[in-house]
C-alpha cells in the first residue's frame, strides 16, 4: 500500500492584503511610541513638567494610562 500526500494550498484571495499589514503596523508603530513617550514623561523633574505647563499629577495621570488609549 502506497500513502499519498494531499497537497492543499490555501488561495490568493484567502490570503489577507499587504495593505492591512501596513496598518496593523501604523497601530502598533503608535502603541510603541505611546508606551515609550509616557515612561519619559514619568521620568522628568517638576522643572521640567513646569516648562511644559503640566504638574506632577497630570502627569502622573498620562503617564498610568496604557498605550492603547489615546
């Protein structure tokens, strides 16, 4: 008895389009910089905070928030 393997391939139109990777890849692009934006901000000194006309509590409260919400 022989075994035969069965090919299957999976067609074109199955396949998702580059173009919705690129904006999976624009999504996750702004959830990174989101992430690394609010640790700097956590990160500066008050002076700092006063140059940009924040105080530590407003600050606190973006820098808690999580990178999917803008």
């Amino acid at each position: 008895m022989s075994t035969r393997v069965v090919e299957r391939r999976v067609p074109r139109s199955a396949l998702p389009h580059p173009v919705a990777f690129a904006g999976l890849r624009q999504i996750l692009g702004l959830w990174l910089r989101r992430a690394r934006t609010r640790r700097q901000l956590d990160a500066l000194s008050d002076h700092e905070l006063r140059d940009l006309g924040l105080d530590r509590g407003d600050a606190a409260v973006e820098a808690r928030k999580p990178f999917w919400r803008g």
